[in-house]
C-alpha cells in the first residue's frame, strides 16, 4: 500500500449501551482518495464514519475503545477538542440538514464561529463553485436555504462542509433522500471533489459504491470483512460473505 | 337483511354519544359567549355616561370619590408596571433555564428538573400572594428603607417567580423541537455546545420561545390575587416600582368586594375594566398562538 495514510483505526470498537455495533476493525484510508463503506444496514458503516469526527460523543451511551489516528494524532487522546476535530474533519449527512437561515448564513455559519478573517462572500462563492451549486443559486443567496429542492439542500450542506476547508469529507449516505438525476449530480460532484480531498462515503447502494470509489470496504455484522480496490472488491471477492452481498444473495 | 337492524341500533347509539359530546363541547363555548356578551352589554352601559376618550385616554381613576374620573390609564399603568417587572425576571431566567435543560443538562436532570418545574407551576396563586406578603416585602423594606407595606417590586418580584416555570418549561419545548439533525450539522462544522445552542438552536426555537414569553405576559397581566395582596390599592401614573400601584386585576377585586350598588356607574366600571382586560389577553394569546403555528409549520 503506497499512499500515504490520512486516517487510521487500530482495534477500533463502538458500544450502544450493551450492545456492540462495531468491534476490532483496523483500517487505514489513503489521502486523497474516495473509500465506500459498504453492508447490509446495521452492520456499523454509520458508527464506523461517525468514529473519525468524533460524531458518537454526541450519543450519550456510545462507548468507543481502541484508537482512531488523523495524520498520526489520537483522535480521542485527552485534550483533543471535538470542535477542531470536526473542523479538520468535515461531514454530510443522510438526510439534508441546512440550518433554517438564508443560503449564504448556512455557509458564513461555520466561516464565523472559527474566526475566519477574509472576506466571507468570497469564500461563500468559492464553496457554493466548488459544491456545483453556485450557477443555481448566485442570485439569490439571501434566499432561505429551505426553499432549494433536497438535491440543492444536500449540495448546499457539501459546500457548508468545504468552506471550513476540511482535509477529509465523511458522507454518511448523502443521496439517500434524492431522487435519481439529484443522485446523479451529487455523484458527479463527488467525482468532481475526488483529488482534492479524501472522502468516506457511506452507502447502502453498491453501483453506487462502484461507480464513485476507489476502494471499498464491506461491513458485516460490526466486522471488518473486506476492503480493497473497488473493482478488485466487486469483480473478485475473497469472502463469501462480501461475494453473497455483492451478488444480491444476503443484505 | 338481517344486518340492518343492529346497524340501526348502533346508529342511534351512535347519534346519542355525538350528541352528548357536542352538547359537552356546546357548553363551554355558550358560557365564553355568554360572559363576553354580559361584558360587552354592561360596558355599553359605561360607555353611554363615560365617552370611550376619556376611559382609554384619562390619566386620573377616580370612580367613588368626587369629582369622578374615569381615566384607566393609571390601572394599566399599575399592570404593566408589574408585569414588565415580572418579566425582567422571568424571561431571561426562564430563557436560561430552557436552554441548560435542553443543551446542557444530563438525560437524568431533565427528567427530575422539568417535572419539578411543572409541579411549581401548580401551587395555587394565593400562596404565591402570602409569600410576596410575609416574606419579599418585609425584605425589601429592610433593604430599602421608606417601602410601604405595599409595593409594585414586591408583587412583581413574586408574579415573575410564578411565571417563571411556564417561560422555561415552554420554551424548553420549543428548543426540544428544534431537530438534532441541525444540531449534528452545526457540530459538523466545528461549532462547540454554546455555540450551537446560541446560534442554531435558539434562533430556531426563537417563534416558540416568543410564543412562550407572550404567554407568560398575558398570565402576569391577568394575575389578580399576588397583586391585591402586594401591590396595594393606589392608582397612579408612576414607573416606580416602590411605589404602590393598583392593577386593573385588583381594582376589579376591590370593587366586587365592595358594595357598589348594581346599575350604578361604578358598578359598570367593572366590566369596562374587564372588557379591556379581557381584549388585552385575548389578543396576547391568539399572538403566541399563531407564533406556535409558525414554528411547527417551519419544522414540518
């Protein structure tokens, strides 16, 4: 393995309270790369991505054990702050969240509470350009983002999480509330975005998974099964297990 | 058909039940129509000797003593002065507490502290009324010397520690509303607890919290006994808050009391004052109402 190693999980496990979703799983994700976590729901893709922004604090039964490595740093280390964490780390969500204020507040927010010291609107357009939302919308930012349809919402929740410029960008399912062409030009964006930052996106549709990343990991029951190339993961399963999933046979 | 006749059975049964239920329903709605129209026909009595200028205008109340005036803006002055106190107190108080028990709190503490809260809000108010007597008075004449036995702060103190559980416990609904998804977006991109329970979350739940404050004003405005008890019975026109003040609440008490002779002139003052009462109150809750509505329709 050759590239450089952005993210790293060693002996990583997630409880709920008693229940165990995720146990033992040691993964590293290249820089600048795009890695699908894939598996049949419940199997911990989400708690996975959640563990590298430090998004399970917020849960308050969740317990995390083993250690999760940004650029060599312990993430969970005592005195790592989440709020830079999340910072360095950014992330989309399921379903589009944009905050009930204008489409240029929703991305100043972040801009603002981290001190930025340029010009705002300037960064705004660079984020709206870089998230393929800017032609849409550049003469109405003072609009409610409220009003955009869901394929604009979530692309207006992609350049929210640029502005602050993260190195990686967690996606946690963000086509799952689209419909097929928002889909697809959420797809393009990704691809758009690829090269410039390593994104983990979490998905539960495999063509999706195959058509966007680089490498895919399967997910099985808070396992580990299998991670490699995309093609080689979806062409040559070594796991019967990752080869039943993929074939539509279990999931 | 042999269905029919137990259809029809169940259908006249049915039709009794509407018709109980409706008639239950009737009757609340008939008793609110029927004191709005005893207050409207008394008040065109009043309003035939006094012009509606010189009640919503006057500065001097003066109804029994000669030469009368009927001026209510000294009343409104008192209940304002008491509610605006009242307020001062309850909705920052009341903001704060919402926001720690929605933010900041444990599971565990919002579950003790909310019940308690609303637990608060059920001690009857002539309770409250002896407290204000016994306890804030004698300490506010201490530390301020010159306080009469009855004084606006007193009250007001007191009318604000009352309507405190209603400001923070129904704005700690409207905070609670506001979906965790914009909460994980704010974290998202770096924004700590406070910044997140500032900037998003308050914002968001601000229709309901306005929905909440309104509320609460409108109950200090139509608190009666705290009022009676504390503030006393002198109408004027003052902002001091030492000072004893006359509610339109404990001008209503006064003269009921009393024994006005029915018809008379000051016997119609009491329903002017709460007709007047009555619209302010009325207009205040169909407000928070329609705030409510706004901030639900906004987090469809």
């Amino acid at each position: 393995m050759a590239p450089e190693a952005v993210l790293e999980t060693v002996g990583l496990g997630v409880r709920y309270g008693e229940t165990r979703v995720i146990e033992d799983i040691s993964l590293t994700i290249p820089t600048r790369r795009v890695v699908a976590f894939i598996g049949p729901s419940g199997c911990g893709k989400s708690t996975l991505l959640r563990c590298f922004n430090r998004m399970n604090d917020l849960v308050p039964t969740a317990r995390v054990t083993g250690r999760v490595l940004f650029r060599g740093r312990d993430l969970y280390a005592p005195g790592v702050e989440p709020a830079d964490v999340r910072r360095a780390i950014g992330m989309v969500f399921q379903k589009p969240n944009p905050f009930p204020k204008s489409i240029f507040e929703n991305i100043a927010f972040g801009l603002r509470i981290n001190g930025f010291q340029d010009d705002i609107g300037d960064r705004v357009e660079a984020s709206l350009r870089a998230a393929a939302l800017w032609d849409e919308v550049s003469h109405r930012l003072d609009a409610d983002a409220l009003g955009l349809s869901a394929g604009q919402q979530q692309r207006l929740c992609i350049a929210r999480a640029l502005a602050v410029e993260p190195e990686v960008l967690l996606m946690d399912e963000p086509a799952s509330a689209l419909d097929p062409i928002a889909t697809g030009r959420m797809e393009d964006l990704i691809g758009e975005l690829r090269g410039d930052y390593t994104i983990v996106i979490v998905t539960h549709n495999m063509q999706q998974a195959a058509r966007i990343s680089d490498d895919t990991a399967f997910l099985y029951m808070g396992e580990l099964v299998e991670y490699k190339e995309t093609q080689r993961l979806f062409t040559n399963p070594e796991d019967e297990r990752t080869e039943a999933y993929i074939t539509g046979r279990r999931g | 058909m042999r269905k029919s006749e137990p259809g029809s059975a169940s259908r006249v049964g049915e039709r009794l039940i509407g018709a109980l239920l409706f008639s239950s329903g009737a009757l609340s709605i008939v008793a609110t129509v029927g004191i709005v129209v005893v207050l409207l026909t008394e008040s065109l009595g009043f309003f035939a000797e006094v012009s509606p200028v010189e009640f919503l205008a006057g500065t001097r109340w003066s109804p029994d003593l000669v030469p009368r005036s009927f001026g209510i803006l000294p009343l409104v002055n008192g209940t304002l002065l008491v509610a605006g106190g009242a307020a001062l107190i309850a909705l920052p108080v009341g903001l704060a507490t919402a926001i720690y028990l929605s933010e900041f709190a444990s599971i565990r503490t919002k579950r003790t502290v909310k019940p308690a809260l609303e637990i608060l809000a059920g001690i009857p108010t002539v309770v409250y009324g002896y407290f204000a007597v016994t306890l804030v008075t004698p300490v506010l004449r201490t530390l301020f010397p010159g306080v009469g036995v009855f004084n606006a702060a007193s009250a007001a103190i007191v009318v604000g520690i009352m309507i405190l559980p209603m400001v923070s416990s129904l704005s700690e609904d409207a905070l609670s509303a506001v979906p965790g998804s914009l909460r994980e977006a704010a974290y998202g991109v770096g924004a700590t607890r406070f910044e997140v329970a500032t900037r998003i979350v308050v914002p968001a739940g601000l229709p309901g919290i306005a929905a909440s404050f309104i509320l609460a004003i409108s109950r200090a405005i139509a608190e009666t006994i705290v009022v009676t008890l504390a503030a006393g019975a002198t109408p004027g026109m003052t902002l001091d808050l030492l000072q004893s003040v006359q509610t339109m609440t404990a001008y209503i008490v006064q003269v009921s009391l009393g024994d006005a002779p029915s018809g008379s002139i000051e016997y119609r003052t009491l329903f002017a004052v709460g007709l007047l009462l009555f619209l302010i109150t009325l207009a205040l809750n169909l407000l928070s109402q329609r705030m409510t509505t706004r901030f639900r329709e906004s987090f469809r």
